[in-house]
C-alpha cells in the first residue's frame, strides 16, 4: 500500500538532482492509494475500503502527465 500526495510532473529541468518541483498531477484535496496484492484483495482490506467507500479507478500518473502537457500545449496554441 502506497499513498502519493502532492504529485507534480514537469517536462523540462529533467536532471534528478534539480530538486521536486513541477505542475501539479493531481488537485490540492486529492490522494493516489495504490494497492498491490497478488490474487484477491484481503477481506480485511476490502471491508476497511468499502468502510470509507473508497472506490477503484484506472489511474496512471504518466498517462495523466501526458494528457496536462498536451492540454498546455493546446492552450498555447490557441492563443
């Protein structure tokens, strides 16, 4: 189990070293919980999910970094 807060992405300043900084991949209020199991999910887990009604979405950072940086570009573009 992971939780991911505060996610950015960039496409420039590329280099590792140059610290955490970027567009933010998700909003201010939002987490990513990520769960990996092989097989089932626990019943414990599931009951503690359905609990709090936390609901599985497809989700993929790279995917969504893609889409924002298409989306700027269009922008751009238009203006």
């Amino acid at each position: 189990v992971t939780i991911d807060r505060e996610v950015v992405y960039r496409n420039y300043d590329l280099d590792l070293t140059a610290g955490r900084h970027g567009e933010p991949l998700i909003e201010e209020n939002q987490v990513i919980l990520e769960i990996k199991v092989n097989g089932d999910q626990p019943d414990w887990m599931v009951e503690i999910l359905n609990r709090y009604q936390v609901e599985e979405i497809s989700f993929s950072k790279y995917g969504r970094a893609y889409s924002k940086t298409l989306e700027a570009s269009e922008v751009r573009l238009a203006l």
